[in-house]
C-alpha cells in the first residue's frame, strides 16, 4: 500500500525526468519486504540536493534544506515527509563518521551502507535492486555486513550498535560469526563516538519488542560494558521477566524502564550514566525520580500509599513498582508467595496509575490573612498544616483547615 502511495509516485515523476533517477532505499524497502509496517520512506536519487531543490520549486513541491551538507532534502508531499539523498561514495573516515562525497553510481551507494538488509533498493517501477546479497538476508533475517566486516566496523564504530540494534529487530538464531568477531574486536573505540549517537541508537535497540536476546550478545563479547558499565553489577537477567510481564499486561515497551531493569537504582551512578549519554532533561529526571523513589511495601493500605505517592510522585514509583511486578512475576510460577506478592504489587501499581495529585486547598495568603506576622513561621505553619491534611487522607476541606490554622496561631 505504501507504494502505490500518489504523494510517492510524485516524488519519483519529480526525481526521475531528464535522467534523473529516485529509488526508495533502506528501512521502507528492508520492512515491506519482511512484511512489517513502513515507517518512513528514504530515496536515494543521482540528483545533486540543488537539484532536487530546483525541481521541487518548479513543481511546487515543499523541499525543506534538513541536511544539504550530507546531501539530504525532505520532500513534503500530501503532509508526508520524503527525505531524498544524494548517492555517496565514502572518501575517508576517522572511526567516528565517515566522511562522504557526492556521487552517481549505484553501486557505490548501496556498498558504503552498513548492512545488507538496508542496501536495498525499490525502484519507480516497484523492481527490487539487490547489489549486495540483501535479499538472501532478509529470508533468512541474517544481520550481516556489506563486505569485510571489520573494516566496515573500523569506518564507524556506530556500526557496532546498529548490527546489534537490527539484530534485536530483525535478527534470527545467532548473530553472523564475522560480524560479532569484529564488533567485539573493536568494541574499545565506541568511547570515541558522540553521545547523542551512542544514546540514540541504544535506545532504538531498547525499544525492540524483546531487546533480550541482543542485549545477551552484546554481554557476551564485552559490548555492552563498554557502553553501558552500569549494567555489570546485575547483569541483565531481569530482562526476560519484564519482557514477560509487559507482553502479559499490556504495558508499552519502554526504553528507559527496560534500562532500569538492569542498572542499580543509585541517584549518583545514574546521574553520571545521564550525563555521559547525553540523556534529554526529561529522561535524566525519570531515572532521578525513580531512583529516589522509596522501596515500596507492598502491603501498604491504599491511604498510606496515597500519601506516598504525594509526597514522592508518581513516575518514581510507578518505575519501581512495575519492575518489582515483572520480578515477582517471573518468579511466580508455582510459588504462591510471589503470585500473592504480584497480585498486590498490580494493585498498587493499579492506584499509581490512576492517581489524581490532590490539590491543598490552603495558601501561605490564608495564613497572613489569619494574622500572622510575614517570615519563616509562616512557610513551617503551612507545611504543618498539609502534613496534618495528608495525614487525614486530604479529606479536611478549606474550611476546616482554616479553622484549624486559627487554633494554631492563637
Ligand atoms: P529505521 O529508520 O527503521 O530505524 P533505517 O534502515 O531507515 O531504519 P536509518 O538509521 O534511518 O535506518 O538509516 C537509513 C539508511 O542509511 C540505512 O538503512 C542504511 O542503509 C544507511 N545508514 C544509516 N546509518 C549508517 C551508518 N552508520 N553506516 C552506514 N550506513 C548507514
Ligand atoms: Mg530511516
């Protein structure tokens, strides 16, 4: 369906005049070809990004200039995103990012890509274009490099992490033998590459429906230490359990619970693991709250464990929860303990997830109002109050409250 897609069609009628060739490359062609959803459409086109730029303002086609220097225009056609590339050829690389030159030939094009599943082309007649052995791939899901795969590893080491990340996607039985040989080798010199590309592609790999068997891998030939030394004082046994547990309970898989899973919940480790990849504000804050996050009985009554969730939040202890759900699940066949410990953990979990924070009906103004002098009595005297509202299951309503403020300062 993505094909015959009109907004497509005029990408190609538009790349494709005046011998100019256009032809879909990498993730669109590699996931309709395994039969799986298609994201977003890459096009690999002979034409220069002015070119492209020419054409599609005499067609009246939006072009947006998203990476000229690599050679990228994203076409916007019917609202949809086209990004079109000019062919390349790699001229020299430093192991962090190839440098790469402009080009016309194909066969080039498809042979600087990193792997054979990604090298293939569709062209404007729907032809699929194979110039390095993808197709044999995709039957038999076999992640593999273009070439030596050592030195397509030594051209960028990111490569290191797209093999196991596609692995984790797309993969099937053992990783290829040449490939994890030379992943492993190399593996010292991801600390050279930028965080930005390090954290993005790790968490495309923890985003796969089951990361497990990957993550296993990368263990196994020291990757993952490289990357992620967090993960050595656990290891990385807690995966298959929360994997487990999400399938069973619907839960959305999530890249950062499934980190949590297999580093400790130490505030200061964790904040170092952000800072060194770079993690966006809101992503360092979800580890710093569920770090902080107090350990949760899981027999609390519901009251308690409201006032825990309003004085903690809920993000820190929903983590905390959940993870403790997917432990006591996995180990809950035929132990009735930890079937009885899960059932309660769900319930707990069940509260967090519908928690409504209350607000508290009174404010430092309701205590000057009441006569007293401005200064620090005032901040203790409200923060008493709300200790005293909290405690009381937030039913004291406005009125109350007041009255009672009035007793305190009299
Ligand atoms: P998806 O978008 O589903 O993650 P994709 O295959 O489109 O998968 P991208 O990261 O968007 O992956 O890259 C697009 C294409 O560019 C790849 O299919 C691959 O051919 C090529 N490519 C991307 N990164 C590299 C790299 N580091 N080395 C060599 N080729 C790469
Ligand atoms: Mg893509």
């Amino acid at each position: 369906a993505w094909f015959k897609d009109p907004a497509l069609t005029r990408v190609f009628t538009l790349l494709n005049a005046d011998g100019g060739e256009g032809r879909v490359v990498g993730g669109a062609v590699r996931n309709s070809l395994m039969g799986l959803a298609v994201n977003d459409i890459d096009i690999a086109t002979t034409l220069t990004p002015e070119e492209v730029i020419a054409r599609a303002a005499a067609a009246g086609v939006k072009a947006v200039p998203t990476g000229v220097a690599h050679g990228t225009v994203t076409l916007v056609i019917d609202g949809k995103p086209f990004e079109v590339t000019t062919l390349r050829a790699d001229v020299e690389t430093d192991g962090r990012r190839a440098k790469v030159a402009f080009s016309s030939d194909w066969q080039t094009d498809a042979e600087r890509r990193d792997l054979t599943i990604n090298a293939l082309y569709v062209d404007a007649k729907g032809e699929v274009i194979d110039m390095v052995g993808g197709l044999a791939d995709i039957d038999k899901r076999n992640i593999r490099f273009i070439g030596d795969a050592a030195t397509r590893v030594g051209e960028d080491y990111l490569r290191i992490l797209r093999f196991f990340r596609f692995f984790a996607y797309y993969g099937s039985g053992r990783p290829d033998a040449d490939g994890l040989r030379a992943c492993a080798s190399a593996r010292a010199n991801l600390k050279r590459l930028s965080a930005e590309r390090v954290w993005s592609e790790l968490r495309k790999l923890l985003s796969a429906e089951d990361p497990g068997r990957a993550l296993l891998w990368m263990r196994q030939v020291g990757v993952l230490s490289e990357v992620l030394p967090e993960t050595e004082k656990w290891g990385i046994d807690a995966i298959p359990a929360l994997i487990g547990t999400e399938k069973a309970l619907g839960w959305k898989p999530d890249p950062l619970l499934r980190l949590a899973a297999i580093v400790p919940p130490d505030a200061h480790r964790l904040e170092k693991m952000a800072t060194r990849l770079k993690l966006a504000n809101a992503e360092a804050a979800w580890f710093k709250a569920w770090a902080e996050a107090p350990v949760i009985n899981d027999e609390l009554s519901s009251a308690a464990f409201a006032r825990l969730l309003y004085r903690h939040g809920t993000v820190g202890i929903q983590a905390r929860l959940k993870l403790a759900l997917a432990t006591a699940r996995g180990k809950a066949e035929g132990d009735m303990q930890e079937m009885a410990r899960s059932a309660r953990l769900s319930r707990l979990l069940g509260l967090a997830q519908d928690w409504k924070k209350p607000q508290f009906p009174i404010n430092g103004g309701d205590v000057l109002d009441a006569g007293m002098p401005a200064g620090k009595q005032v901040g203790e005297t409200l923060a008493a109050l709300e200790e005293f509202w909290v405690e009381e299951a937030f039913t004291p309503d406005r009125a109350a409250l007041l009255a009672r403020l009035n007793d305190l300062i009299r």
